[in-house]
C-alpha cells in the first residue's frame, strides 16, 4: 500500500509539474504575442479581437490566471 500511495504522488506530482511547464509556456507566449503587437503603429481592430479570444481561451482553460489575464488585456489594450 505505502509503494502504491508513493507512486501516486509521484504521478500527480509529475502530472503538476507538466501542469506549471504548460501555463508558464501559455504566459511566455501571450507576453510575446503582446510585445510583438505592441511594436505596431496601430494594430487593426480584428488582430486584437483575435488576440482577446486567444488570452481569454488561455484564461478559460486555466493557463492564465485572473491577474495574469487582466494584465495582458490592458497591455492589449494600451490601457
């Protein structure tokens, strides 16, 4: 039983570890993407929309956090 418990812990902790690896991946990119835009002169109304649909699928999906998504909004938005 102590062996089989162990090797639960170790699988969610890996399972937590590639958890972390892929919203910190999710983060990296949504900073790049923004940076990138915010290098534009003016980015068209339908780049951001589709950038706004892009955090808020990686928000919905838990990739980004409350606070992380609501500071790539702004920056999105120049706010």
């Amino acid at each position: 039983m102590l062996v089989a418990g162990m090797k639960m812990g170790q699988a969610q902790a890996q399972a937590q570890a590639q958890q972390q690896a892929q919203h910190q991946a999710a983060v990296e990119q949504a900073r790049q993407e923004g940076a990138a835009q915010a290098q534009t002169a003016a980015p068209a109304t339908k780049d951001v929309t589709s950038e706004l649909q892009k955090l808020a699928d990686l928000h919905k999906s838990g990739a980004l956090t409350d606070e992380e998504f609501s500071a790539l909004k702004k920056k999105l938005l120049g706010l």
